[in-house]
C-alpha cells in the first residue's frame, strides 16, 4: 500500500493539481473540499491518471467535520503520511470596513482550519515520521493592502510551521510552508483586476503579478516529499513558475543599549537607504 496524502482545498485551482501530481507518484490522495461535485470530478480525475483517490466533504473551519473526516481516513488507512493544509479563502477589504465576519472566516479558513487538521492529524503519522505542509503567501511575509484578514492569518502559519517543526523534529515529522504564486480560480480576479489597473495607467504590469500555475507548485511539492532529509524542515519556500526561493525567519538587524542610542541608530540606518 502507498503512503496517503491528505489534502484540504483540493477541489480546484493548487489542491487540485497537488492531487493529481501526488496520484500519479503513488500516494492514495484524499480529496478535501466543501462541494462534493468538485471533489467528485478531482477524484475521477486522478483515478483517470492511474492514481488512488477517495473524497471527503467536510469544512475545515468546522473541528467537528476535521475530527470526523480524519477519524474516518485513518480508520480506512491505518496512517497519514502527508497532511496538506491547502484550504483557502478570501474577504479582501480595507481595515475600516472590513466586517466581523469577513474577518472571522478567513482566519477560520486558513489559520484555525490548519491548527484543526494538524493536531487531529498528529496522533495518526506514522513513527517513522511524515510531512505537514501548509500554505502561506507573500501577504503573510511582507504585507499586502486590503488583506490585513489574510495577510494575518498566512503570518499565522508562519508561527505555526516554525514551531511544530522544533516540537515534532525528534519525531521525524517535517512541517515547512509553501508561498505559492500561481494563477488559480481565487487569485485570477485579482491579478485581471491588476492587469486592468495598470493597463489604464499605461504602466508596465509588475513582475511579482506575473505567476506561473498550479502544476509548477505541485511539482515542487511531489520533489520535496521525495527528499529523506529530516533536517528539511521550519522552511518557507516561494514558488513561482520555475523560480523557487527560500525565505528566512526575521532577524534583528540591530540592536542598541538605551532607548536614545537605539532612536539614534535607527535614524542613521535610515540615512543608508
């Protein structure tokens, strides 16, 4: 039997490509979604491909339906080898109008659905260790306007990844994060709205808008699953296209003694810029 791959938000746009990608390398994927059309049609796709896929409908902000669905899995299974925490979604507005509730579900979605998965997963990885992979973004590292909900919940990850990785290490469970850049039925709108924003202005498009697609995540995903490192763990890599990098944690780029020698120092930091 081979190792099993659960992935959230696999219904469509990177989940999906991840599913077919990892079916077709021998894992028995479970499709993750909330519309059980959706999941059904992934699931006939990478049977199509050779692979071994089930469904699973459940809403990941729901800890009710994770217990289940990974209750459930596991029981059929025996183990989880992979947990992909790939679920998404988006309420973009300004901080001062942005609702509760438009506040509340994409922190559900994002940042409680993957403390939800990960810690129901737990109990059933293998002793030999396994992979946990969440997704993060660029609005998690560096900020993005009119996503403080977003933006929030993907620097939450940040928090999560870099911590499990030190608490499950000695386990052999490898936990990083992956910034995709890709062009997918939630970030289209974004960028068509973009490419129209800029071509009014008669500006050039910026490249950080010019994505690759959801397979060149995959891809990346499927060659990190196949690495035995387990010192490859606590990483955060970009992938976008062909273009993969690797981000670090923060680091303190000075520090003074005395709050004056610190106000002072920091002004000339400015002055180099």
């Amino acid at each position: 039997m081979g190792k099993t791959a659960l992935i959230t938000g696999a219904s469509r746009g990177i989940g999906r490509s991840i599913a077919t990608e990892l079916g077709q390398n021998g894992y028995q994927v479970i499709v993750n979604g909330t519309k059980q059309a959706f999941i059904d049609e992934v699931v006939s796709e990478v049977l199509r491909l050779g692979g071994e896929a089930i469904g699973y409908c459940a809403n990941v902000a729901n800890p009710l339906e994770v217990t289940a669905m990974v209750d459930a899995v596991a029981a059929k299974f025996g183990c989880i080898d992979v947990l992909i925490h790939n679920a998404g979604n988006l309420r973009d507005q300004k901080c001062l109008r942005m609702s509760d509730e438009e506040w509340q579900s994409v922190i559900d979605v994002h940042l409680n659905g993957a403390f939800y998965c990960v810690q129901r997963v737990l109990p059933h990885l293998p002793e030999h260790g396994g992979d946990i992979l969440m997704m993060t973004s660029s609005a998690g590292l560096t900020g993005s306007i009119g996503q403080v909900n977003y933006s929030a919940a993907k620097a939450g990850i940040l928090g999560m990844v870099w911590t499990l990785a030190a608490e499950l290490q000695r386990k052999r469970i490898r936990v990083n994060a992956i910034s995709p850049a890709a062009l997918t039925d939630m970030t289209r709108p974004v960028i068509e709205h973009l490419k129209d924003k800029y071509a009014k202005r008669n500006e050039p498009f910026p490249e950080f808008w010019q994505v690759g697609d959801a397979d060149d995540v995959a891809r990346f995903i499927s060659a990190l699953l196949k690495l035995p490192d387990p010192n490859l763990t606590g990483e955060i890599f970009g992938i976008n296209g062909t273009k993969v990098t690797r981000w670090q944690k923060p680091e303190p780029a000075f520090s003074e003694n005395g709050i004056e020698s610190f106000f002072a120092a920091w002004k000339q930091q400015r002055g180099r810029r």
